[in-house]
C-alpha cells in the first residue's frame, strides 16, 4: 500500500512515554541515554526497533517538559509578511518578542529564537544518542545500517532546519565527542545534509507514515537543491527537478483541506506529518492560537482559544474570490451555531477583518484566521489532525520553481496548473516569478513555507504591515545568547552583537 495509508499512533505513544528531553544547545550535544538497552535479543522484531527509533522524532514536537514547537511557528510565521501576532490590549505582548519578530529587530536574546535553536539541536543530540545505542549493540552491520538509515535522514531533517534558520551552526554526530564545537559555515552544512541523504537514501524504509521514508528523503533534496543558492551559493535548478521527479507514489487531493482533516491519515498528498494522537494526550493545539476567545462557541469545541496569530493585511486580498483555498482563512462575522452574532466581553460584535488596527494595540477581532485544519465538533485542546510538513503540491511547486528558473516556462505553467485547477482557478500562459511568488503564499499559507520562500526570491528584506526596509543580515537569525555564553568558540553571525 502507498505511503501515508497508516496512521502511526505507536509514534505518538512511543514518545507519550518518553521522560522531558534535555534541552541542550550546540555548546552540549550530549544528552542522557534513555531507558533502552540493546543486545543481540534487541532490536529485531519491527516493534522493536519503532521503540528504538520513534524516540529520535520526539523534537519534531518540540517537548522540552512542556509543547514548544509553536516556538518555531511563531519565529518563522511572523518574520514573513503573511503572519504577525499583533499585541492586543495586555495579551500577547510577551516581552515585545513578537512585535521584535514582526519588524526584524530580533536580538540574541528572543525567546522564540532560542527556543527553536534548543529544538531542533535537541533533535540532534537525541539521534546521535540513539545511533552511539546502535552501535554498541551486537546487531549484524546490516541491521544496524537500515536502522541508522532513518536516524540520519531524520538528523539531515533537523539539520536542514537550523541551517535554514541560523546559517552556520555546529556540526556534531558522534555522541561520544564531548568537545565543544565551534561554527560549520553553512554551504559545508548544506554539503554535510546532502551528503546524508544520499547516503541513507537507498536504505530508508520504502513506506511508514510519520517515518522518514525514501519519499521524504527525495523530497527533502528537492527543497535542498531549490534552496541552494541561498544556502550553497550556488543554484541547483536541475537537481532539484531530478529529486522531484524520484518522488512517487502520491498525487494531489481532490480537495486541499482532506490533506487537513481530524482523521487525515488517508491523504493521498501528505508526504511527511507529525502524527498527533488525542487519546494519549499529544494533540494538535496550535490551531487554537490563531482563533478567538470565543471561538470554542462559534465551532462548539471545548478548546481554549489564544486570539493570538492571525494574516497580515494583504494576505486576504492575494485570494481570487473564486478561490476554494480562501476557506482556510475566516474573515467576517464570528457567529454561533444557530447564527447569531458572538459578542466580545465588551460587548463589541467579533468581526475578524484583513485590517489590523495597529502591531502594538490591535482589536480583538482584527486579523484573518486560520481555520485551514479541520475543526471538528467536541474538540478540546488536544486534537487528532496530524501536522503537514510536506505534501505533494510542494513537489510539483519545486519542479515547477526550478522549471521557470530554467526559462521552460511552458512546462512549469502545466504543474502550476494543476494546484490552481483544484482550487477552480485557471492558469494564465504567461506565468512569471511574480506570480509563481504570490502562488505559493496562497497554496501553503499557514504551513510554514513563506519566510523560506521570501529570502530565495530576494524579498525578504522589503518593506511591508508594520516592517520597514530590513537588513541582508536578518536572513538568517542570530545565535542565541545563552548558547554563545555556554560556548566560547561559537561566533556570533555576522551583523547581530552579543
């Protein structure tokens, strides 16, 4: 059966049962090795090594004792110009750390930075101890090579990430060393990532949803090979159109938000997720931060809901009224279920509108909201919907990306094509960067993608809602303080002082 068939709660249970993960940064890569022992009756069986492995996909989560991974989200959402979380009256101020992300003034010391430098180093740190567990176990070399397969596409996963974040990052894979590492310059970390998944990639598991598969690995060298000359220095269009094309066995949903659904497992497009599970209490919360206070009455979910993040201004404009896609986005009147108007505790009616009154003292319905994953009736504050992180639109928008790049304009506007039929839109014959730029805020809004795309496009430093021009430098974030302070031999990423 085809990828992403089974739902793959043990993932969630594995991890249900794991002990909070040390919080490490780069100036300490070690870590405690947790509660299994290998030997030569170990690590055979499949159930088996799922306890060995599942345990490296804990920080796609962002546990460090407590949910973080809206961290991340909070980063890379609101230092794009489709997102922001503006203050509104005494909640969500937090420091002035999100008006800092919206206007690029970030320092070493945000909270947000730090807070994913800390995840996905963790990401890190626990794969090297589960690879240093492998080897010292009395398994054949074969077995331990297709298990330690997954645990280095999984580690170039979290590698890809803080090198798409913070540029020049340590590089560490012997859990042994204890040495502390200073900076890799990150077209030597894009080489160490694809070298990693080429070496792992004929060994990765053909199949395993919420696994690191041999589909998430050609996938994750396709948006390598798109990145490259942002990260390389060097542009990479026909290697990433060659990795796109070894990705198979997936094909777009009739419908985008069946990719988004409660139970949505059987998704036909989604390549790479993190599993979510309600009933071992590891939901899907983040949702629930973009929706108002009253939210919970108007879906008749037993949610709190943070009024947190919402669309920035033009986000709601870029869509063709047409657009099936724009109902992933709630504009207008927030009403109860048998149509009446919810009011806020001031008695103001809850309209969410794309204006937002000001960054530092928004209204409380201002914004549009994201509504792009199922909510379902009777939710609480854990839910089901398994997070996306790639899904087949984004293969065909990569080859589509590199093919304009190429100037084979023709044979990218038939994939674009594609994407936009499903959403009942045609597709002009004379697409150009422009468009595909704003194409691709509309088909992935709310995923993630937009800060990626902006810097490769050369856009990133523009002015836009409540941000002025911006720095080259601020492409990239800074190191964190506390990991520079633990570290002497980090430096600091050019532009940002300690």
């Amino acid at each position: 059966m085809l990828n992403g068939k089974y739902k793959f709660k043990k993932w969630a249970s594995v991890m249900a049962a794991i002990p909070a993960l040390m919080i490490g940064s780069c100036t300490d890569l070690s870590e405690e090795v947790y509660n299994t022992v290998l030997t030569d009756e170990y690590g055979k069986t499949p159930a088996e090594i799922e306890t060995i492995v599942g345990r490296a996909y804990a920080s796609m989560r962002g546990y460090d004792g407590n949910w973080t991974l809206e961290f991340p989200l909070f980063l890379v959402e609101g230092a794009s110009d489709e997102a922001v979380i503006p203050t509104r009256g005494t909640d969500w101020f937090d420091g002035g750390l999100h008006q800092d992300i919206q206007r690029h003034q970030w320092t070493v010391n945000n909270v947000a930075i730090e807070k994913s430098w800390n995840i996905y180093f963790t990401g890190v740190s626990k794969v090297n101890s589960i690879i240093y567990e492998i080897d010292k176990a009395e398994l054949s070399d074969e077995d331990k090579n297709n298990i330690k397969a997954e645990l280095r596409g999984l580690r170039a996963y979290y590698y890809y990430v803080l090198c798409d974040l913070f540029g020049n990052v340590p590089l560490q894979t012997d859990f042994s060393d204890k040495e502390l590492k200073s900076n890799t310059s990150r077209s030597e970390i894009f080489d160490f990532i694809e070298s990693e998944l080429l070496d792992v990639i004929d060994y990765l598991p053909a199949s395993g949803y919420g696994k690191f598969t041999k589909n998430v690995g050609y996938s994750m060298l396709a948006r390598l090979y798109l990145n490259a000359e942002v990260f390389k220095g060097e542009a990479m269009w026909q290697k990433a159109i060659d990795a796109a094309d070894q990705v198979t066995g997936y094909s777009l949903e009739g419908n985008i938000f069946d990719n988004f659904l409660k139970e949505n497992e059987g998704s036909s497009e989604n390549i790479f997720v993190i599993p979510f599970d309600e009933s071992v209490t590891i939901g899907n919360y983040w949702q629930s931060l973009y929706l108002h206070y009253k939210s919970g009455i108007a879906f008749e979910i037993n949610a709190w809901c943070g009024n947190g993040m919402c669309a920035e201004p033009k986000v709601w404009g870029l869509y063709d009224e047409a657009d099936k896609r724009r109902n992933g986005l709630l504009e207008g009147p927030l009403l109860a279920p048998d149509g009446t108007q919810l009011l806020q505790d001031d008695g103001n009616p809850v309209i969410h509108t794309p204006e937002i009154t000001s960054l530092e003292n928004a209204k409380q319905g201002d914004g549009v909201r994201n509504i792009k994953y199922e909510i379902a009736k009777g939710d609480n504050w854990e839910r089901s919907n398994d997070w996306v992180l790639i899904r087949y639109a984004e293969i065909v928008m990569i080859k589509a990306e590199a093919l304009m790049r190429l100037g084979r304009t023709s044979e990218a506007q038939s994939l674009v094509a594609q994407v936009r039929d499903r959403a009942g839109l045609s597709t002009p014959t004379d697409i150009d960067l422009d468009f595909m730029y704003d194409e691709l805020l509309r088909e992935f809004v709310w995923e993630g993608h937009r800060r990626t795309d902006q810097i490769r496009f050369g856009r990133f430093g523009e002015a836009w809602w409540a941000k002025e021009v911006s720095e080259p430098y601020r492409t990239i974030f800074p190191i964190p303080a506390n990991a520079m302070a633990a570290n002497a031999k980090l430096v600091q990423n050019p532009g940002y002082s300690n």
